[in-house]
C-alpha cells in the first residue's frame, strides 16, 4: 500500500508541474521584432575616406576649428593648424558629424602636407552632412601621409 500510494503521489505531482507550466512560450525572432536599428540613423554609404597616416600620433591641440554647424547639407568649416612638432610633417584633420549614439553622418578632412615647426597654416573642410547629426567630432594625426 505504500508503494502504491507513493507511485500515486510521484504521478500527481508530475502531471501538477507539468499542468502549471502551461505550453512554452515562443522566444522572439528576427522576423517578429522589427529593425533593431533606425534605418534614418544609419551613417551613409558614400563618407569620404581620409588617406592613412603612417605611424600616426594625434596633435588636437594643434588645432583651432571655427564654428561646425550639424544642420543637414553641404557645411563648411574653416581651420588653422600651428605645428608644435620638432620636425616637418604632414597632418590630417577630420571632422565626424554624428548622432548622439555615435553614427557618423557625415565627414570631411583636410590633408596639410609638410607644415614646419612653428609654421601655420589655414583650411577649409567641406562635406555633406545627412539628417540627424547633433555634434561635430574633430580629429587630428600627424605623420607621414602619401596622398
């Protein structure tokens, strides 16, 4: 009688756990979420690429940049670079308009080739900026820059 009653119980409580949990539920997918990303944020596919610096060290304090404006269009932004290098080189300024996540909507460089220490020299950078920049992310490496 005990095992019987014990056999019973064991099947009881099976069926009472299996009862409880109910069907599973299905875990999403892809195709039921939607776009994880805001195709309207997404930087676009034709941003100028700026040549590579060979062995490249940033000199931001090298830089004085206008004023950058984040409205959508052709934007232009003047510059001045005064090298503090102990040798001539060449610098590459960027500028990045980007959303306030990070996507880049835009970009312009300016490649200033053999600047000598002390020497000055002024710029523009032009670029086409998309919808959605909030802010303008400026950048500046000097080295050897074969373009």
């Amino acid at each position: 009688m005990k095992r019987v009653s014990t056999a019973v119980a064991g099947v009881v409580l099976g069926l009472a756990l299996t009862g409880c949990g109910g069907a599973p539920t299905p875990s999403p997918t892809a195709a039921n979420t939607g776009p994880s990303v805001d195709p309207a944020r997404v930087s676009p596919t034709d941003l100028p690429v700026p040549p590579a610096v060979k062995d490249p060290q940033g000199a931001i304090r090298d830089l004085a940049l206008g004023e950058c404006k984040t409205t959508a269009g052709r934007q232009t932004v003047k510059g001045e670079l005064t090298s503090s290098q102990k040798a001539v080189t060449d610098f590459l300024v960027t500028i990045s308009w980007t959303t306030a996540t990070g996507d880049v909507m835009g970009r312009g460089f300016k490649v200033v080739k053999a600047l000598a220490p002390g020497e000055s020299k002024k710029f523009e950078i032009k670029a086409k900026v998309s919808d959605g920049a909030v802010q303008c992310v400026k950048g500046v490496q000097f080295g050897s820059i074969k373009a």
